[in-house]
C-alpha cells in the first residue's frame, strides 16, 4: 500500500500537471480556442452595430407614423407631394418642360 500512496501523492499530481501544460495550449489555439473566439466578437460587434441602426431606424418610422396620425399638415403635404394632390379650391397651371 505505500508504493501506490507514493504514486498517488507524487505521480499522479505530476501526470495531471503535464497533461496541463501540454492539452491548454493545443486547445487554446486550436481552430475552435482563441482564433474562433475573435471571429465571434467581431461579429457580435458587427450585429450590435446593425441592431443599433435598425433601432434608429424604427425610431424614425415611428415619429413618422406618430407625425401621419396626429399631424394634419403632415399628411396635407405627404398628399401633395407623393400624390400629386390638390384641394378643390385650388387650381393647377401645368407647363410643358423646357427643352
């Protein structure tokens, strides 16, 4: 019984070290450790910058729709300049385009 304490206090301990020191670095810069690591936080920066983005975005077609509901002149001027509207009121010169 002492030969195999002897070789679980002092081996054994030695055995696991090596392996440490040998395993850590292969599996750190393996294909799948720290090269892996960097793809993955460039494009979780590149994904927080697009969230970023489309949350502006949001943001102004929401004041857009907010301005379409509440705001009178908003959708008089939206009629008028993307539909081509006019009032009854009003009349309307067309001139042929210079040349």
């Amino acid at each position: 019984m002492p030969r195999f304490a002897l070789l679980v206090e002092r081996v054994l301990p030695l055995t696991i070290l090596a392996l440490a020191a040998v395993g850590a670095p292969v599996m750190v810069f393996s294909p799948e450790g720290l090269p892996r690591l960097r793809t993955l936080q460039k494009e979780m920066a590149q994904v927080r910058a697009e969230n970023a983005e489309l949350t502006r975005n949001i943001e102004q077609l929401q004041d857009k729709v907010r301005l379409l509901k509440e705001d009178p002149r908003t959708v008089e001027r939206l009629a008028r300049d993307e539909l081509g509207l006019v009032r009854n009121t009003e009349v309307v010169f067309q001139f042929p385009a210079a040349r």
